[in-house]
C-alpha cells in the first residue's frame, strides 16, 4: 500500500513536471499557436471563418 509520503512525492514530481512544460511550451512561443488555433475553431463554428 502506497503510503501518504509517496503519494505526496508523486504529487510535488507531477506538479513539477505541470509547471516545467507550461514554462517550456510559454518559451516556445506556443502560447500564440493555440491562440491562434482556437480562433480559427470558433471562427468556424459561427460560420465567419
């Protein structure tokens, strides 16, 4: 059985993964990509795209 100290450390390990790949995908200009995605989507949707 997985102990409380284990699963703590498992959460703080994912959470720092989260936070890294946010930082790396914001330093890789994606931030503009999806943007710019999602606006073509819902562009779509209405019908003025």
């Amino acid at each position: 059985m997985i102990d409380k100290l284990n699963i703590n450390l498992i959460r703080f390990i994912l959470l720092a993964l989260i936070v890294f790949s946010i930082i790396y995908g914001i330093l890789r200009g994606e931030v503009q990509i999806v943007l710019r995605n999602a606006t073509n989507i819902c562009l779509d949707c209405i019908g003025i795209g």
